[in-house]
C-alpha cells in the first residue's frame, strides 16, 4: 500500500497543467502502473462472473442432490459458474492470493 501512496503523492496536480505542456507528457506524468495494477487485481479477487439468460422452453433442471427446479417459458436466471476464470488455477499461479507484481510485469510486456 505503501507504495501506491508514494506514486499517487507523485502526481502533478491538476492545476499544475497547462495548455502549452504537450499531452504525450502529461500522460506519462499522470502513469500510475502499482496503481493500476492494484486496481485490476483487486477487481480480479472481488468480480463475480454472472451469465444472465431468458429461458426459452419450459424445463425441469435436476440437481445432482436431487433437488428439481421447474424453469418457465419467459423466466430469467443468473448462472455463476462452479470455477470463474478469475479464480482459475490453470490461469492465475495463486488465484486466491493479491499478486500485483504480475500484473505489473504482463503490462509491461504487452506495451
């Protein structure tokens, strides 16, 4: 945390600009990547995948329990998958854990 306070601390102010800096610096003055990799990662441990659908023909859906739910013509249910892709092992090394170091290291490869 320490260290996205020491990087939002180092951002000019918004009064500091003017019309005659050119935009390309500003930009690379405002970059804020700890930030911004923090932000995406915590977003990643806190999203939950949800996949809306209309159910288009009456159905009967059997659980492995046993339980039954009688879905109806014009109904809409929310699915949250078992394993969201966010929470993929295969995908993310530790995908319980706050890993904003990787984050960092992907979006400097990728620019």
């Amino acid at each position: 945390m320490e260290a996205v306070k020491s990087e939002i601390r180092r951002l000019p102010s918004l009064q500091d600009t003017s019309l005659q800096r050119h935009p390309w610096n500003l930009l690379e003055a405002m970059s804020t990547p700890v930030f911004d990799s923090v932000l995406s990662e915590t977003l990643r441990l806190t999203a939950a995948v949800m996949i809306r659908r209309e159910v288009v023909q009456d159905k009967i859906l059997r659980m492995a329990n046993g339980k039954e739910y009688h879905l109806r013509h014009g109904d809409r249910m929310c699915l949250f998958p078992f394993l969201s892709p966010q929470m993929d092992p295969q995908i993310h090394e530790e995908p319980e854990v706050l890993n904003t170091q990787t984050l960092q290291l992907k979006s400097f490869i990728l620019v």
